[in-house]
C-alpha cells in the first residue's frame, strides 16, 4: 500500500509537468486575447483542478444566461465559458475555459481543439478524440457555464428598433417582446408568462411573419410565435445567432387572416401565414373535441367578392398539402346527432354500476335502471337522486344555467331577496334532483341525459333525531313506531323545545314536512326546532308592560273613584 502511495505521487508529478510544459508552449505560440493564459493547477489526494483566469473574468461579467439550453440548437463560438470533466485514473476537472476569437478551447494535455460552430456532444465527441491520444479509458462531461453574448438587429415601425446584445440561446420571442413592450432584453428578470400574455395582447404588429435572416441573407428561419404559443412548435420560435436580422412588420385592418372554428378547443382568427395548412390550423385550436367529425371539413372562401363553400374530406396527405387562401374560414363539423355516443352514470346499490350507453333524452329512468341490473336488498330506493350535467354544449351556455346579478339587474326584489337568491345559488351548485325508483311511474316518466349520474344510497334502517331532544342521534328504524315513539325513547324534548314546530325531513328530497302529512321511513330525520331566543326575551318584556299597564289602569280607577267620592261628598255637604 505504502510502495502505491508512492508510485501515484510520482505519477501526478510527472503529469503535472507535462501539463505545465504543454500549458507554456501553448502560450509562446499564441498571442490572442482570449487565449486561456496559465492554469493554476493544484493536486489533491486523487484529482486535479485546472482553473483559468480568463475564463473566470468572463464569468465574472454579469451576462443574462438562457435558462436552457438545447444541445442540437445551440453552437458554441468564441466568449463562450465551458467546463470539462475528465475522468479515468487521475481525474482532471476544468473551469472556465473560455473559447477564443477563432472558435478554439484549450484543454489540457492536448492544447488548443477547435469546437467553432459546433453543438455541445459534437465539441464533446471532438475533445474526446484529441484526448485519445495521450489517455486510455477516460470519459468527457462538457457543459456551458457561461453562454457568450451574440447581437442581433431588429427592424421595423417599432416601438425600441435598433441593436440587442443578447446571450446565446436566446430565442426570438425575448428580442420581439423587448422591441415591442420594453426596450432591452433581461432573461433573468422577464418572467416568460408575462411575455407570452404581452405578445399576445399585441395588435398592431405581426407575430406570425417575423423574418430572421442571417448570412447576409443566405439563410432565413420565419417565426411564427402565435404557433410557438399555441401548439409549443419549437421551430417557429428560432435561436438567434451574431449578426441575425428580425423584421417586425405592421398589421393593419386590411391584412389577411384566416381562421378555425366549430368543433375544436380554441376557436381563432389569426393572421395569415403562407405556409398555413389544415393540420396546422387545428394544431392551433389545441385539437379536436370529442364530438367533432375528424373526416371532413368546411372552407369558406372569398374571391372577387364572391363566397364559395368547399367540402373537404380529410385525408392525411390533404391536411398538410391542401392550399389555404387569404381570408380562408376553415370550420370543422361536428358529428351528426345520431353518430354521437351518450351515457349515464349508476352509482351505490345497483347490482351492476358503471357508466351506460343511453339514448340521450330518450332513455328513461326504468330503462337505465335495468341496465344495471337493478337495485340490491339493502338499496334505499326512496332517496336515490340524479345529478343532472348540463355541460356547455357547442361553446354555448345551458339555457337552465342563469347569473344572480344579471337577474338582480331587472328585479324588485328587496335586500333581503338578494341575499336568499345568492344562498339558493351556491347552495344549488349540483343541480341535484330526487327520485323514488319504488314508484313505477316516476321510473317511467324521468328522463336520462347524457352524463346524468343517478345515486343510489344504502338502506341503513335507521332514523336520525336532531335538535332539541335530549338524546340526539341515530335509532334503529321499527315501521310500528310514530315520531313521538321516537321522541320518547331520545328521552324527550329539551325545555328550550317549541313543541309546536317538530318536523319530518325526507331523506331523498330533503323536504320538510309535518309528521300528520307523510309516513316515517328509514333514512328520515326527525327536528325538533327550539323557540327563539329573541321570541323569549320578547315575551319576557310582554309580560313586564302587561303588567305595568294593568298596574297603571288599576291606579286610574282608583283615582277615578276617589274624585267621584270627593265630589259627592262635597255635593251632600253643600245640601245640608
């Protein structure tokens, strides 16, 4: 072990000279200012470090770096800072090796590798094959510490026109938002939801026909980030590279659009694009809806001031070659009524739940029941209930469905009637509706609709007791036995009771009855309501003036009596 020791120390020191020797012929040959300069170097038990300065001063400068990075998209170049990770038996770690003017990285060992224009597995496959030939069995990592600033021009009757320096990796929407709404470009700062909601909200200027041109003109990459925001199309949304040119042009009222509506998710007018198909346009409506008719759609185009219809049946190569015109209204159909799948939902003690294929409007209660297989022995049939789904339809609001302050708008009622209307509306958010599936005829005559869900609840055979009875709880259902059986064994009413306000309420329908107007079935609830307290706090004050007005009647005819003495006492006197 000791002898190893020794053998490994006598290793790095060889390699450490080998490296120095390497670093100093590189500096002799090369006067650039990006040039790495020398490496500290420092040895530890089982690594070494190589730290460049130069590197490090870049990374110093505050430069907004991407928050990512797309290996095939981005090329490094030169003021790019890299970090390499050699492993194998003397591990080598590198940082801050910055890539000079002519696209060149020095890495140790094997001096200067040209990775100019390269993406980052081509400059780490390249490195690894300079390095094959001074190590055997060793493994590169190379990422991008610090990407280089690039500067683009952008151009156009434009808010901020002029120069951005931006840093590499920086995709077409950040340029266009700081030329339309902010007048520099901040990764670190720009929230990109914010910038999405900015663009989009931008009328005046083109998002879908932004040019980049680059080369001198020799290479063009449109942006389209309508379609970036829409659908995520990367490739609509271009990196910006030194040099590049963008062009925002104006719309205006009589720009062309086009637009996708019917049976899709978003509908869209948006402004038209040369390269538009079918499958595009879709795309950007975020797809079909589940109703829509996917084999045909319906163009309306006009021409010479004349409107025509076109049939289209989709197939697959049409969808991306059929040729949309300016103004085009692409509109997607949807099903046919008769082509439509419905169902309903059966929930609780049926023999069978599930959800069901239906007849919407058609199928009846008795009818979805029996696709269920019916109800088991412990089912309560007396409360079962339907939630009803009335979902938009088309992209139109149920006719069922109102707005409380619409309706407050036109009405008389008074303070008090609002405040009830709101408590019904947020009471009644499941718009929930009772059923007696005992009862053949209410089977017959409730209608299923589509996503309907019927609740079919367990028979618990008991009654619950509420309110003021001294012994409030659930007891066992007996069909012998009244409510005042029951209030009895709860071991009677409480003093605070009203004894003229006890209630039955239905299990199903939750409708509060008088026990002289329905039967006691398993599942009720029998209240017992209190008398109020300001009731008793009322009567409290009627007795007290009662008893000051008798007191005060008493004292008037009192008074009337002695006046009536004193005068006819008087009246005799005077006779005499």
């Amino acid at each position: 072990m000791h002898f190893y020791r020794i053998l490994l120390a006598l290793s790095s020191l060889i390699l450490l000279s080998f490296l120095l020797s390497k670093n100093g012929n590189a500096q002799n040959g090369q006067s650039d200012r990006f040039q790495p300069g020398t490496f500290q170097s420092i040895i530890g038990s089982d690594q070494i470090y190589f730290v460049d300065q130069v590197g490090l001063q870049l990374l110093d400068r505050q430069i907004p770096a991407s928050d990512y990075l797309e290996d095939e998209n981005f090329r490094l170049g030169p003021q790019d800072v890299l970090s390499v990770d050699i492993s194998g038996t003397v591990p080598i770690s590198a940082r801050g090796l910055a890539v000079n003017s002519q696209g060149q990285v020095y890495i140790p060992m094997v001096g200067n590798v040209d990775i100019n224009n390269l993406s980052i597995s081509e400059a780490r496959d390249r490195i690894e094959s300079a390095l094959a030939e001074e190590l055997n069995e060793f493994e590169v990592k190379l990422t991008v510490d610090r990407p280089r600033r690039v500067m683009v021009n952008v151009h156009g009757d434009i808010p901020y026109p002029g120069r951005y320096i931006v840093p590499a990796g920086t995709r077409l929407d950040a340029v266009v938002h700081a030329a339309l709404n902010t007048g520099s470009v901040d990764p670190n700062q720009v929230n990109p939801g914010e910038v999405e909601q900015a663009l989009l909200s931008s009328r005046n200027y083109s998002l879908r026909n932004v040019s980049v041109t680059r080369d001198g003109g020799a290479i063009r990459a449109d942006g389209d980030l309508i379609r970036y925001f829409r659908d995520g199309d990367t490739d609509s949304n271009p990196y910006l590279f030194s040099g590049d040119q963008v062009r925002i042009p104006r719309v205006s009222e009589t720009s062309p659009t086009i637009s996708i509506s019917g049976a899709v998710y978003s509908a869209h007018q948006l402004e038209y694009q040369q390269a538009d198909n079918i499958e595009r346009l879709i795309s950007m409506a975020g797809g079909y809806l589940e109703e829509a008719d996917q084999s045909r759609v319906v163009i309306h185009r006009t021409e010479d001031q004349q409107t025509s219809r076109l049939d289209l049946e989709l197939t697959d190569e049409n969808r991306q070659d059929f040729e949309l015109y300016p103004n085009d209204r692409v509109v997607i159909p949807y099903l046919e009524e008769d082509a439509r799948s419905y169902s309903a939902w059966v929930y609780g003690e049926a023999i069978l739940p599930g959800n069901f294929p239906i007849q919407d409007r058609q199928t009846t209660l008795r009818e979805l029941l029996e696709t269920a297989g019916g109800m088991t022995r412990s089912a309560l049939g007396e409360s079962a209930y339907i939630v009803r789904s009335p979902v938009q339809t088309r992209n139109v609001r149920p006719s069922i469905d109102f707005n409380v302050a619409e309706l407050q708008r036109t009405s008389d009622q008074l303070a008090q009637g609002f405040e009830y209307l709101q408590q019904e509306d947020q009471l009644n958010t499941e718009n929930r509706v009772h059923v007696d599936l005992t009862d053949p005829d209410e089977l017959e005559q409730t209608v299923i609709n589509d996503g309907d869900r019927l609740f079919i609840p367990k028979d618990f055979n008991s009654v619950v007791l509420y309110g003021q009875v001294n012994n409030p709880g659930t007891y066992s259902f007996n069909e012998s036995m009244g409510v005042q059986d029951y209030l009895q064994q709860a071991g009677g009413m409480t003093i605070a009771a009203d004894t003229e306000r006890v209630f039955i309420i239905k299990s199903g329908s939750r409708a509060w009855k008088n026990p002289d107007e329905t039967r006691l079935q398993s599942g009720d609830i029998i209240y017992v309501d209190r008398v109020p307290y300001d009731e008793l706090q009322a009567s409290r004050s009627y007795d007290i003036q009662l008893r000051n007005l008798r007191r005060s009647n008493l004292q008037l005819v009192l008074t009337t009596v002695s006046t009536i003495t004193a005068v006819v006492t008087t009246y005799v006197a005077i006779r005499r």
